[in-house]
C-alpha cells in the first residue's frame, strides 16, 4: 500500500495526461485504448525508472545562482556548482541561513519538475519522500522495489538531484566581492537564499490578505470595535526575477510568479516633517510652486530648441521623470500621516486620490487598476497647468505631441505611484 500523497501524485498526473489525450469524437474503445496506455505510461514499473534517469536534470539548491543573473547557470567550464545549504539551527537571533524554516529550492530543466514535486512529496510521518529514499526506509524499500530497475539504480539515479560536485565552479554572472582575510584576500560569490525570499513574501502575504485581516481592516473602516488589532507594513517594494519566464529561475520562483517583496531598509526619520493629508485635492495642497519651477524652466529651453535629437529628448524625458520622482516622494510622504490626519467627515478628496493616497487602501490598489488610469489623466494634466503657471506669459501652447509625451512617461511609472 503506497503512502496517500504518493498515489494522490499518481491520481492527478493521470487525470491530467487523460485530459490531453481523450478527445470528445473518440469511440468508446479509443478512448479505453487511451486509459490502457495511461496506466501503463505511470505504472511504477514504467515511470520510477524514466523519473530516476530524468532527476540529474534538476539540482536542489537552498542558494540558486540564477538569482543573480538568469544566465548565470552554466560557463566555460560546466555548470556552476549547485550550493545545498543544510546547517543546524542557532538561538543566536540572527536572521540566517538554517535559523529560518524555509523550503528547499531546485533549479534546471523545466521539464523534469514532476520529478522535483515527486521527490518533494510529504509523507504522512511529516518526511519527504526523498528524506525516505536517503535513510533506506521500509516506505522507500517497499516504493522503488520494481521489475523494471534494481533498488540500487532508482536509489542513485533519484539522489542525484542532491548530488554536489566536488569542485566548486562560480560564473561571473554572479556578483563577486573580496574579503580581506588576513594580509591577502578571498572571492566570495554572493549567492541569495530563496527559501528565506519566498518565506519572507509568504508572511508578508498573509499578514496584510489574510481572511483575519481583512475582516479586522473592513471593521476599523467601518469604525467598529475589536478586542484584536492587526498590523501594516509601508513602504513594501516588489521585484521580479526572471521576467516573463519565472521557470527559468528556479522551482519557487516560477511557484510564486517571479515577484518577492523587499522591506524597506531606508534610515529612520529623526526630523519632523511638516506633512499634511490634503482635504481637496493632492495638487494642489501638496506642492510648492517653487519645488518644481527649475525643472519646468529647464524643460521650457528644450521646447524652444531648434533642434530635435536624442540628446535633446533624453533631457527633455529626464526633467520630466524629475517632477514625478518628486511626486512619488511626495505620494509616499502623505502616505506615512494618512492614518493619522485623515478625516472622513472634513475632506473632500476624490475617491481615486483617496485610493492613491490612503495606508488602508492598499489592498484595492492591488485589485484593480481604475483608479491609477484616472491618476494618470489627472498627473498629465496637472504638468502641462503647472508647466503654465511656472513660465506665465514666457509659456508656449502645448499641443496634443507634448500631452502624449507626459502621459507616456508617467505610464513608465505605474508601478511606482501604485
């Protein structure tokens, strides 16, 4: 009798490979000639051989180069050496590697990730099926005795997927540093812990999405009393490995879609700053004519210039960006008193600037994106009104060209004013 997960492994790939196989204009014995080759394509006698030839094709690894840099995998030499981090944990109160329960990652061929799932299967004693495989179990014994293959050849071809090279390969791709040990110095590769970049994004999630607090946050907006509170973290930025194609980073990348989030590490602010929550309208209330007059003046120049090169329109596209980095320091600065300064009664804010601005509204700034196409209508038209105000008389007539070109820069920024 096979453990539960292992055949609800079996039960599931077997549904998927039917699915893609039976079509609807089958016969009754096609479709049975089908079910016949399924059973026999993941019968243990058929599929745990194949499996054990294909798991060389995936490393284990707690630090995956590609991290780093996606083509950071192979060189000159070979592959760069898969690095699997296994270290008893220490009450030392650092946050380190094996101070931090976190999940093994894998990297390398796509097509072998079944194997990767297979071997990363929890048994019901709380191991993995490849913690089983390693100790000889009578679980591990009783699975990969089979006709097809000895117990010996499954057994080495699976654990090749732990396999360390005995020579250490790193690849240049990967950020180099020189620590000074003694009189001379040592390289060191600098290599990222998945598992902690994942169970980071993890808790993260679950403290602000949870179904808790959800509830707990919908209460306080409705001013409705609870024994328990809940917290919040600011000033959260994302980042994205390996673009439009996770799976090339590594198994936890592609299971998380390639996004981890990042906790601020900017210095306390120790000076009082005199920052209010607008009452009308962000644009008004928040700036200074004189903040933004020098980059609207320098801008004004590359207007009037004779001349259209890319010299021209790169610093035109730079005096641009300045004003709205400075919008987004000003976006993030409200945000820090909205809690505190916010008053539902007194204002008058639109329900788009109040999504924008408003710590409790962080979560509907995820969900949907309507309110940021009104911002950004409503950004364009405050540069080309402020562009006016700050030239006067000396302002030429901007024309539907230069209102594509703001909207165009600030759509660039999206992800910033989110």
């Amino acid at each position: 009798m096979l453990d539960p997960e292992i055949e609800k492994f079996f039960s599931e790939r077997k549904e998927a490979w039917l699915k893609k196989k039976v079509k609807a204009s089958m016969s009754e014995f096609e479709v049975k000639e089908q079910e016949t080759a399924c059973e026999q394509v993941f019968s243990l006698n058929e599929w745990l051989p194949n499996a054990a030839r294909r798991a060389g094709q995936i490393s284990m690894s707690t630090h995956p180069c590609t991290f780093s840099h996606p083509s950071a995998r192979k060189n000159k030499n070979g592959y760069v050496s898969s690095v699997l981090v296994d270290v008893e944990p220490n009450a030392d109160g650092f946050l380190k590697t094996g101070n931090v329960d976190v999940a093994t990652d894998a990297l390398g061929n796509a097509a072998a990730l079944d194997v990767y799932k297979f071997l990363t299967l929890v048994m019901q004693d709380g191991k993995t099926l490849l913690t089983h495989i390693q100790q000889n179990s009578e679980l591990a014994q009783v699975l990969l005795s089979i006709k097809a293959a000895s117990y010996e050849d499954l057994k080495s071809g699976f654990l090749a997927m732990i396999e360390s090279s005995t020579e250490s390969i790193t690849s240049s791709k990967i950020k180099q540093v020189y620590f000074p040990v003694a009189d001379d110095y040592h390289q060191l590769s600098l290599l990222t812990n998945s598992g902690m970049v994942y169970q980071l994004r993890s808790r993260l999630d679950n403290m602000r999405f949870s179904d808790e607090t959800k509830a707990l946050r919908d209460k306080k907006r409705k001013n409705e009393f609870s024994e328990q509170g809940y917290s919040e973290i600011y000033n959260l930025t994302t980042i994205g490995y390996g673009g439009t194609k996770p799976q090339n980073i590594s198994v936890l990348n592609n299971q998380n879609g390639g996004k981890a989030h990042l906790l601020s590490s900017l210095p306390p602010s120790i000076e009082k700053r005199h920052i209010h929550f607008p009452k009308n309208n962000f644009f008004v209330e928040s700036f200074k004519k004189y903040e933004v007059a020098d980059s609207f003046k320098a801008l004004h120049k590359l207007f009037q210039a004779d001349q259209n090169n890319i010299n021209i329109r790169d610093a035109r596209d730079h005096y641009i960006q300045d004003i709205i980095d400075l919008l987004v320091e000003k976006m993030w600065a409200v945000r820090a008193v909205s809690q505190a300064q916010f008053h539902q009664d007194s204002s008058s804010l639109s329900s788009h600037q109040r999504t924008w601005l408003h710590s409790d509204f962080s979560e509907q700034r995820q969900e949907s994106e309507q309110w940021l196409d009104k911002l950004v209508k409503e950004i364009s038209t405050w540069l080309s009104r402020s562009y006016e105000k700050v030239l006067a008389k000396q302002a030429i007539k901007l024309g539907e060209q230069e209102l594509l070109l703001f909207t165009m820069i600030i759509e660039q920024n999206r992800e910033s004013l989110k």
